[in-house]
C-alpha cells in the first residue's frame, strides 16, 4: 500500500473518529485484505455517501450499490436485500429488490412510506400510506396484498408510528400515544392502549416487548401482559437480543447497553457512543456489533473497540444475514 492510499485512509479513520464512531489499524487492514471475499453477510445502507454496502464476515466491502437516497433495507432470500430508497425532490418511495451479487431484480412504487420489516420468508412489509395501510412483497417483488387489504387507522384518526414484526411471522402496529394493533388475518386488528407514551416496540419468539418512558413491558403473542421491569436510565431504544434471553434497552446517550429478560446484563461503552445506532446484536456472547452513524463498531465485553469497519459518512439502516458470526479478532 503507498504512501498516499494509507494516508487517505487514515483521513477517512479520523474523520469518522471525529463523528463518535471509527477505529481499526494497519495491521487489521493489512490482515484483512489477504482474506478472501465471501458472501454479503451484513448490508449497510450509507445515506451519505448515497450507497449501498455489503460486506463479507471479515467486514470488508464485498459489494457496493449506487442508490439515491436509501431510508431501509432487509434481507432478502438468497443472501440479497431489499432497499428503501426516498426519491428526491418528492415525499414519494420506491423499493428495490436486489440479488447477493448486487444486481437489480425489482422495483416499484411505496405510497406514503413509514418503515419495513422482514417477513422471514425472503419477503418484506412496508407501513404505508401515512402509517394507514400495510403492504406486503413476496420474495420475487410480487404483490402479496397491497395496502388497502388492512386498515390500520388509531382510534383517534391517526396512521401506525411503527411496524414490529416477532420471529413468529407477527406483526405488530403501534402509535406513539400508546395504541397498540396486534394484525390478524388479512384485514383484522387486535387492539390494546396502554395510555402512555410507548417509545419502542421489539419482537422475539415469545411475543412482545413495550418500552414506555417508565416501564418495560413483556408481552405474549396475544398482548397479555407477562412481566413488568422499571424501565433502565434513558432508556430509548429496544433490539432483540440474539441469544434469545431477553431485549437489549439502550440508552439515548448511548453509553450503554442492558440485556433485560431471564437474566440482566449491562455493557458500558468507554470511549465510543452508540447513540443513533441503526442494528445492535450480540456475537456469541464475547463482542458486541454495531452500526452507527459513522463506522461499523464491534466492542468487547468490557466495553473496549476490537476491529470495526469507519469511513462512512451516515449509516442509517443495515440488515444483518441469519447466520452472521463473528468478525476475525485483531
């Protein structure tokens, strides 16, 4: 590597440093570019840099999309992703279906869009028209049922904040005010009201659960109430855990991480914050990964940075494969 080649990525290191987020070293670049590339195995949507990402297991960049302004992704079947992407000049969307290799297989039109999720079959759903409707693509981008098959309208007249989907193939609506629209059937939904403000909503194979401003709650698949935690410090965020044991409450500072369910852990960040994160998920116990909005982080048990991947400019959605491990330690 020459002279120049290294110092422009040490500028791009310090630059991403400075957004709260970079870190690594020559010797992990050097280590690393002898691997040899693999399949995608996480996805990186880089608003920014107007683009796309995909890296191997290593973290190294395996495929780089040009995209206009990507808002979302999720896996797609095969090993691809499905985009997001917010047309410019209009409040209009479009998704894009593309394969592992980075080639376009679809596109088309999102009316209103609010947010996505995986349906786990290689398809996806998308919260549309002003959070009034849902949407749903099956794996090859067809239609399964387009976004009048569900009214999802609160019972104040207003559209769904946010769609949560559990590990189930549930999904669950929800409105900030605290309305909560467990979906059954193609145009049936359940309805709670916690009357207070609900600021996330996360899924795993039990059912739900609910962080309020005070509380968190666990709920079964059918919105009973099964256990009850004050909620932690600042809490602002929600991320299944992926062992199974619980959810992991991050705080809006983003200095720090606890597991809450069967048991409680808490990950302390010493030198970097995760404020903005945009995927949070455990590796095998010993390492945490995360996309925030300059790097892609990878800290240890105690808090410290191991090899990551910086210099993007705003990372602002990834979609991690089933079977993604862990990266190569430096």
């Amino acid at each position: 590597m020459g002279m120049s080649a290294r110092a422009r990525i040490d500028r791009r290191a310090v630059l991403a440093a400075a957004m709260g987020a970079a870190f690594g070293s020559a010797l992990w670049w050097k280590r690393a570019r002898r691997t040899p590339l693999e399949r995608v195995a996480i996805w990186l949507a880089d608003r920014g840099a107007g683009q796309v990402v995909g890296l191997n297991s290593e973290l190294l960049h395996r495929v780089v999309i040009p995209v206009v302004h990507p808002v979302a992704l999720q896996p797609a079947s095969g090993g691809g992703v499905w985009v997001v992407s917010r047309l410019r000049g209009a409040d209009a969307h479009e998704w894009l279906l593309f394969d592992a290799s980075g080639e376009l297989r679809s596109r088309g039109e999102l009316a209103g869009f609010r947010c996505s999720r995986a349906d786990g079959r290689g398809g996806f759903w998308a919260l549309v028209r002003g959070g009034m409707g849902l949407e749903r693509r099956g794996a090859d981008g067809s239609v399964e049922f387009g976004p009048d098959a569900r009214e999802l309208r609160s019972t104040d007249g207003r559209g769904a904040s946010k769609l949560a989907a559990n590990s189930n193939g549930e999904l669950l609506a929800w409105c900030v005010q605290g309305e909560l629209g467990l979906i059954e059937g193609e145009k049936s939904v359940r309805r709670e009201c916690l009357r207070e403000e609900v600021l996330d909503v996360c899924g795993d194979d039990r059912g739900w659960w609910v962080l309020t401003e005070s509380r968190l709650l666990e709920l079964d698949s059918g919105l009973t109430e099964r256990r009850v935690w004050r909620a932690p410090e600042r809490a602002a965020r929600l991320f299944e855990s992926s062992t199974g044991s619980g959810v992991w409450v991050l705080d809006r500072l983003g200095k720090r991480a606890t597991l809450v369910g069967d048991r409680t852990r808490e990950w302390r960040t010493r030198k970097w914050r995760l404020a903005g994160v945009s995927a949070f998920r455990e590796l095998n116990h010993e390492a945490i990964l995360a996309a925030a909005p300059g790097a892609l982080i990878v800290l240890d048990r105690s808090g410290e940075p191991r090899a990551g991947q910086g210099g993007f400019d705003h990372l602002v959605a990834a979609a991690l494969a089933s079977d993604f491990g862990s990266p190569t330690r430096s």
